[in-house]
C-alpha cells in the first residue's frame, strides 16, 4: 500500500491564514512528505469554490513542489477535461513531467459544477463526449508525432506538440470515478480509479469489486502492458495523534467543516437533473442525510475519515489494503486544521502506522 498526501487548498474560517500562509504551508507539508517516505502529492482543480477549495491552477502550485521535491511523485488529477482545451493539457502535462524529472501522475475527469460549466461556457450534456475526445487526444500526443484527429468537438491536423514527456509511454493515467459505471469504464480504457472522499465505504468497496472483476474481464489476470495502470486510491480526511481523545478534540472542529462543505459542493447537482449526472441524483439521497448530520463520529463510522491514535489508523488502512485499495491519498487535517498539527500527525504516521505496511 502505497501513503499519498491530498490537498484541496482549503481555507477555513477559523483558521486564521491568508492565502498566501495556506499556500506556503502546504508546500512546506509536502516538502516534509518528501521525506518522510510518502509516495505522492495529489492536488485538485477546483473553480469558484471559496474557502472550499483555492485550488484554482494545480500545475503552477506542483510545479512549485517539483522544486522542493526530490523523490515525491505529484498527482495532478483530477483534471476536468470538458473545461480545457486538450492540446494544452498535453502541453502542460508535458511541462510538468519535464520539470519535476518524470514524477506526473495524470488523472482526468468530467467535473461535477454547474456553476463552472456555465463559466467556462460548456454544457454539461456535452461533457462525456469532451472527455471521450479529450482523453484520446492526449492519448495521442504521447506517441511523439504529430497529432491528428476529426471528432465531434475537435478538429486539426499534424500538430506537433512540444515538449514531450519524459516518462515512457506516459506518465500513469488515472480517472475520477464515481458512479458504478465509471469504474467500468476505467477498466476498459486500462486506467487507474481515484475514489473522492463522499462516498462512505460500504459503497466503495463493492466500486472497487466491480472495477477488479471489468478489468479481468478486459485485460486478464496477467501483468498489466506497458502504460496500463490497474490501481485503486482512495481519499480519506485523517488526523493521527498518540492520544486517540486528544485526536478526536483536535479534530472535530476542521473535519465536521470540510465534510459539510465538501457534501454542499454537490448539491446543485443533486437539484436539477443534469444529462450525464444520473447517478449522482440517486446518490442523492444518502448524501444529503450524512450533509444534515455531518459529526466526527458518524464520519468514522462510514469511513470517510480516520481519526485515532496510530493503532485505530492501523486497523483502518488493512481494511482497505484487503480490499484492494492500492494508495490511500491522506487529507491530513481534512486540510482546515492548523498546519503544526498536520505535521505532526504526518511525523507520527510516518513513525507508528508506515512500518506496519513496510513489507509492502
């Protein structure tokens, strides 16, 4: 099992920072991960999500992490394909694989706000063939020729695109997945699944079973060809502290916050009925009663979250590891706690819970 950190640059308001310290603070965690033995900083994309989410240019912010990073790979997923065009994305992408030595990690997705398809000028009903064509085009612009391609949406002719990435084929590819299709999907294009952290775990771990048996089905029992990436992760909200109460003091605050915002950011959603966004309406329902009753307790419960001292962290995370949870991305502090308790909760886990799994 591989320990990724996960940031959605949040800014709650009992924090206290400006954006400028969150910014600085976060950078300042992922170069401590650096090391202390993390595989991975994944970081998000999000638009007009105030305190929420300021994760408004992810490859500036991992491009700056390239640079106070060694060995920690840099997750830049998910990247909402519908809002981009995709000859920059693979430009980017490029970019960024150059400049931090070939440690990208990919992920693409639809995105899920009306409010920022409207923005950005996109329907919504559009958004699986965008992404469709989107993700073959970057499939392309691997090759190292000239891109072509005639589609729905997009139409050009021997392009060459530079700079190319370092890593061959690709940098790994991931995809959000959400909806039981979704991990059906990402089976068949022989992508990696990366779970948000609102779903509770129940319906997760049968996602993980039904993307497990699609890929045998699709692709066999052997190992995985060059470029294909058959791996699951995970997000999870965790504060590890030695005193599982202490854990659970620190943390009620920040966790209850970040849920309740994170639960509201898929309301409107919820409200209409969006073509494309089916599964999301009947995944209503139980999101808006954990919305309502959001608490710590009920968190833990569903497991979408961790809070304890190292050997609660421990028990959780070989639950997952049985699963087939192959990297779970850590939201240390669910991102809204004060950053010199982050980092100790980090020192700790990398202390206390890592050895437990050091044979992996």
């Amino acid at each position: 099992m591989h320990f990724d950190l996960f940031h959605e640059l949040s800014l709650a308001p009992c924090d206290g920072r400006d954006e400028a310290r969150m910014y600085a603070d976060a950078l300042d965690e992922i170069a401590l991960a650096d090391t202390l033995g993390f595989t991975t900083a994944w970081l998000v994309e999000h638009h007009f999500m105030p305190e929420y989410s300021h994760a408004t240019a992810p490859e500036m912010f991992l491009a700056a992490a390239s640079q106070r990073t060694q060995r920690l790979r840099l997750g830049h997923a998910v990247v909402p394909l519908p809002y981009h065009h995709p000859l920059r994305v693979a430009e980017r992408l490029a970019t960024l694989d150059v400049l931090s030595g070939g440690r990208v990690e990919f992920g693409f997705g639809r995105g899920f706000s009306p409010t920022e398809y409207a923005a950005f000028g996109v329907a919504m009903a559009d958004s699986r063939a965008l992404t469709e064509e989107a993700f073959e085009i970057l499939r392309l612009s691997f090759t190292g020729e000239p891109v072509r391609f005639h589609g729905k949406h997009f139409h050009f002719d021997d392009l060459p695109l530079l700079p190319r990435c370092v890593q061959r084929p690709h940098p790994p590819l991931w995809t959000a997945a959400v909806s039981p299709d979704s991990f059906e999907l990402a089976a068949r294009l022989g992508v990696g699944v990366l779970v948000g952290p609102f779903k509770p775990w129940f319906m997760v771990h049968e996602d993980i079973r039904r993307y497990r048996a699609h890929w045998r089905s699709m692709h066999g029992d052997g190992p995985p060809l060059p470029g294909q990436n058959p791996r699951v992760a995970m997000t999870l909200g965790i504060h590890c502290h030695a005193d599982r109460r202490q854990a659970r003091r620190e943390a009620k605050q920040a966790f209850e916050w970040f849920y309740r915002r994170l639960l509201g950011q898929t309301r409107p959603i919820l409200e209409q009925l969006y073509a494309g966004y089916e599964y999301y309406r009947r995944f209503g329902a139980l999101s808006g009663l954990v919305d309502k009753a959001v608490n710590l307790t009920l968190l833990n419960r569903l497991g979408m979250a961790v809070v304890g001292d190292p050997d609660d962290c421990i028990e959780r995370l070989c639950e997952l590891e049985a699963a087939g949870v192959d990297h779970v991305l850590l939201a240390f502090g669910a991102g809204a706690m004060p950053t010199a308790a982050v980092r100790e909760a980090m020192q700790l886990f990398a202390d206390r819970v890592m050895p437990a799994f050091a044979e992996d």
